[in-house]
C-alpha cells in the first residue's frame, strides 16, 4: 500500500494525528461509516431493541404459522408481525434481536478467551524464545492445518452440545492467529532498545512483558480480535445451522436459516432474513477492522487520512 | 535435499501420531465412548454391555495398544452403522469431495487473480474499492445460507441446475459457485495486499521506465514475484475448503466427506468418525507437503536443504 501514498502523504505524518481528525476521516469513507452504523443498529437491537420490541421471542401462536412480513396480529390490533412469523408463529423481528444478542455474546465472549489465550502463548514464545518458542508455535502449526470445523464439530460431539462448551470449542479452535501475531510482535520488541533498557534496569521478565511489551501489543490485538468478532459469529452460525451449536429453542441466526430451509418454496423470509442478518454483522465488523487497521498502522494512517482529507474537500 | 524431505517424511508422520493420540484420548479420556455411542439416555445394562463387546472394558493401555495396531493395519473397526469396515466407507467420499472442491477452487482462483489485477492496475479506483468491498463480502458470507439462496433464486427459474445428488456439470455447478466465494474473498484481498508490496519495489520502476505496459508489468512480472504469498492461501484455502465442504455437501446432498462427517458424527459412529479424522489429518499433511515443494518451484531462493528454514529464520 506504502507505494500509492502521494508525496504529501508524509505531512499527515509529521506531528500527532489528532483524535478528532481520525475520527473524522472514520466518517467520510462510505463504507466504513455505513460499517459503524449498522454496528451501531445491531448491538441496541441485541441490547434495548430485544427488551422493548412488542412481540416475545419465544411466544408460539400456531394460528399464525409462516405469516409473510407485515402481516397485522391475530386480533387485527396492536403492532404487525414487521417481518412475519416462523412455523410456530413466533415473532421474526423478535427472534433476529434475540439472535443478534446469542451471536454478539457468544463473539465476544469467544474472541476473549481465546485472544487472551492465544496472545498470552504468544508473547511467551516471543519473549523466551527457544524451547517454550518451538513447543507453542509447532502446536500452532499443527492446529492451524487442521480443518477448523470438523475439530469444533468433533469436540463438541465429546463434550456435547450447549452454550457454554460452544463458547469453549470456538475459543479453542481460534487461538492460533493471536498467538501468530503476539509473538512475531513480541520477538520484534525484544530486539528493541527499549525493552533491554527495561531488563537493564533491573525490571523482572514477568514485569517487562507486562510494563513494556503488552501495552505496545494492545492496538494490533484489538485489531484482530474485532476481526475474530466476525469469525466467530460466522463459525457459530455454522455449527448451529448444522445443528451441533445453539440448541433449540433459544433463537440463533444459523438455527433460523436451518428451519427455514424445508419452506424454501413457500416462506422465503425465513432463510433469507436471518442469513442477511449474518451478512451485514459480519461484513460491517470486516470493513470496521479494515478502516481501524488503516488508521492504528502509522504507514497506513498516512494514505488513508490523505485519502480521506482528498474526500473531505471534494464534498 | 533428498534428507530434508526424509526429514519432512519422518516429521509427518510423528504428527499423524500426535493427532490420532489425541483423538483417542479425547474419545476415550474426556468422552466417554459408550455413551458417545449410546447417548444420554441408555440404560445402565445396555451400557455395560455394550463396553464388554467394544472391549472398552480393558485398561486404557491395551486399548491404546490395540488402537494404534489398528492405524498400522490401516483397520479402524466396523462402522456401528453399516456393519463393514469404516476405513473402506470414509475413502468411498473421497474423489465426490476432491471432484467438488477443485470444481470450486478452479473457478475461485482464476476469477481472485483477476480482480485482484484490476485492482492493481487502476489502485483507489472505484473498480478497486468495489472489489475490496465485493471480496470482503465473500469472506463475511455463510456458505450455507448462500447455497440455500442460489437453490431458492436460480434453480427454480432455471430447469437443469440440479439442487441435489452427485453428477455431472448439472449437478456440481450451484454447490461449486456457493463453496468458491469464500476462497475467492480470501485469495483475492491476499493477492490484491501482495501485489501492492510488488509494485512499490524498484524493479517496477525499471520496467516501467523501460516503457513495458501496465498490464504486462502486472500479469508477467509482478504476479510471478507475489506468487508466493499467494501460493500459501490457497494452501491454506484447500484445507477450509474441507470446513465449507462439510456444510455446502449437507446442504446439496452431496455424497462426500463432509456429509459424511455430519451423518457419522449425528449416527455417533465413532470408528468412521475415527477414520474420517485419519483420512484428513493425511490429506492435510500431504497438501502442506505440497505447497511447500511447490515453494521451491516458484521460488530457487528458497531451499530447504538446512536449518536456516522457516520460523526461526525471521527471528
């Protein structure tokens, strides 16, 4: 990318970029502030919008089996089924909030564990080098030729299904890239002056890892882990789609798009909403990270603030 | 040379080890294989007896004993489904799997490369951003919901698009289209990201000082030099072909190792489960072997005849 950086590109990187200019060239680039909104939209759908949404998640009304989008209640009062019912007559909007807030949760709650798991392994194998190096980063390669699926599929058939082991197994199958990226970042500080003048004065190695190295790891994590969001929602909607991951009857977007699937012919609402529900979470968290990888990378922030600055003038 | 590979060869095979040894103690430490097989609810006489037949009544040492014999004799046991040997029923899904993912990964690869040139060829454009934007949404796709739309949208207006069963053109067409878009995403943003380094390097400049067309520049030499980067995703793209494998085959009643997985693992027929472990942790292996032979094509600078290779080289 260094290369298609304009000449003038270099002022944007003399002095500190301020917040408020990061932030506002977040803002001009299209696809990233659509990015933000949506984000924006899912989580208050997951968080408030499944609290005071009119319809229950749960509440089946056989009467009212796989009723298009917009179809008014039963009794004609009240707030319409916004986007139609399933074949027990539950709620659709309700049961994608409900859904937003099983995929947010088991994300996040995922990209935790296995950030802090696998960055902690690798800032080990940067820091010690050696033996600890070679005995974790084999394990790494080992894991990481290894189909990620099948391994989730064949230890939540050991474990058996349910919400938290799926968390466990999604954590366990995804640790492999933090510590990637921990340790080549942490074997690149170690060879810098600050952490010898750290060991030098007399700092512990439990104390330089966390005083010196962690704190210069933090951005690029953050990074990954917003990336891993996504992953993560993507694998878990595929283990429930496949029916070894969120169990019924709690509402999950890959379950949905599952029991959708005998009413291709005749509801075509109930595949298609919750799968684009899955794309748009997924892609809006992928173009956030690019945009936050663009703008955390001092190489990168140049070209994507004079682009972005390029931009500002023109509107 | 020769004893690097015999090396690499020896390594292979300690990995297989390592792999099946963990199968057989997740199965048998963790789960507990009778009622994997049984599930939950057996009664307490079925269970009994059904360990006394299986033999997993014996110390876990002669199982363990009996279970690596049975790897060397290339004999995972009969299949508890089907009453035959489970090697022979997992090596059957074979060629429908490989037929399926190089239908996919023929049509991924070319059409990455291609727009991953336009791209570089016209950097910032909207032709680039578009395609940033199309790639990304490849990668934030799920598979399944995809092969459901393609079946619901394209194989009811059109008459001889097969939604299901294994075949010819008819048959492999929607199945290959909804397994290559995530290889597509991936390999295209990979390659975009490897000819950007490409092109700001010197000899770039030479060539086109010397008055060699864009495209020329892009497609002859660039593209060479950024092929390795390129060559490692799509290794790593043929083994999470095997993950998209296991939902798209569910999905289009393909009769491959992926439906296979999900049939062997919902009948809890732990010897196929076994022996499907077995016949990808080769596959895997082979496919790593592969690419890295192919590094040495691609690239004379690489040799593997020392040391020096790999990790420890950019430390």
């Amino acid at each position: 990318m260094a290369a298609e950086a304009t000449p003038d590109a270099g002022e944007a990187l003399e002095g500190r970029v301020s917040r408020s200019m990061l932030l506002r060239s977040l803002l001009l680039d299209g696809p990233t502030l659509f990015a933000m909104i949506a984000i924006a939209l899912i989580v208050f759908a997951a968080t408030v919008g499944a609290e005071i949404w009119p319809h229950d998640a749960y509440d089946q009304d056989l009467h009212m089996r796989n009723r298009p989008p917009m179809t008014p209640n039963a009794d004609g009062s009240g707030f319409p089924h916004f986007l139609g019912t399933d074949p027990l007559g539950r709620d659709i909007a309700a049961r994608l909030m409900h859904g937003a807030r099983v995929s947010l949760l088991v994300g996040i709650s995922g990209v935790t564990l296995s950030g802090l798991f696998g960055s902690t392994l690798g800032v080990l194998a940067g820091y010690f080098r050696g033996r600890t190096d070679d005995v974790i980063m084999r394990l790494v390669d080992l894991q990481a030729s290894f189909p990620g699926l099948l391994l989730a599929l064949a230890l939540l058939f050991v474990l058996g299904p349910g919400f938290f082991n799926l968390i466990i197994v999604l954590a366990l199958t995804r640790w492999m890239i933090y510590a990637r990226v921990a340790r080549s970042m942490t074997l690149s500080f170690r060879e810098s002056d600050f952490v010898d003048a750290a060991i030098v004065a007399g700092n512990t190695g439990s104390r330089t890892i966390r005083k010196h190295i962690v704190p210069n790891l933090k951005t690029s994590l953050l990074v990954l882990a917003t990336l891993e969001v996504a992953a993560m929602i993507l694998a878990e909607s595929g283990l429930s789609f496949l029916g070894f991951g969120v169990q019924p009857p709690t509402p999950s977007w890959g379950l949905m798009v599952a029991h959708g699937r005998d009413y291709l012919g005749s509801a075509w609402w109930l595949t298609t909403l919750p799968g684009l529900a899955i794309l748009l979470t997924a892609l809006s968290l992928n173009l956030f990270a690019n945009a936050l990888g663009a703008i955390t990378d001092p190489v990168r922030r140049s070209v994507w603030l004079v682009r972005a600055s390029a931009r500002g003038e023109e509107s | 040379m020769g004893r690097y590979w015999i090396r690499r060869l020896i390594q292979s095979v300690g990995i297989g080890w390592l792999v099946l040894t963990l199968v057989f103690l997740t199965t048998r430490v963790i789960g507990d294989p009778v009622r994997l097989v049984l599930g939950i609810e057996a009664s307490h006489e079925r269970v009994e007896l059904t360990r006394e037949t299986l033999g997993l009544n014996r110390s876990l040492v002669a199982q363990y004993a009996d279970f690596i014999g049975g790897v060397v004799r290339v004999d995972f046991g009969e299949s508890f489904w089907q009453k035959v040997p489970s090697l022979p029923i997992v090596l059957d899904r074979v060629p429908a799997t490989l037929y399926l993912t190089s239908v996919a990964l023929l049509m991924a690869v070319p059409l990455a490369l291609i727009l991953a040139s336009i791209g570089t060829l016209r950097p910032r454009s909207f032709a680039d951003r578009a395609i940033n934007v199309f790639s990304l949404g490849g990668v934030s796709v799920v598979d399944f919901w995809l092969g459901l739309m393609f079946i619901m949208l394209l194989a009811t207006q059109i008459d001889w698009l097969k939604t299901s069963g294994y075949g010819g053109f008819s048959y492999v067409l929607l199945p290959a289209i909804t397994l290559a878009f995530k290889p597509l995403g991936r390999i295209s943003q990979m390659a975009r990201t490897s000819l950007a380094d490409e092109m700001s390097k010197p000899y770039i400049r030479s060539l086109r000082a010397k008055g060699l067309s864009p495209k020329r520049i892009v497609f002859l030499h660039a593209m060479k030099n950024a092929s390795l980067p390129i060559i490692t995703i799509i290794g790593d793209e043929l083994i999470s072909l095997l993950n998209g494998a296991i939902v798209v085959e569910t999905v289009f009643g393909w009769p491959g190792l992926g439906q296979l997985t999900i049939q062997a693992l919902s009948r809890r027929d732990l010897p196929v489960i076994e022996a499907l472990v077995f016949v990808v942790t080769v596959g895997v292996i082979g496919v790593n072997l592969l690419v890295d032979a192919s590094y040495t094509y691609l690239n004379p600078k690489v040799t593997f005849g020392d040391e020096s290779r790999g990790r420890r080289s950019n430390s």
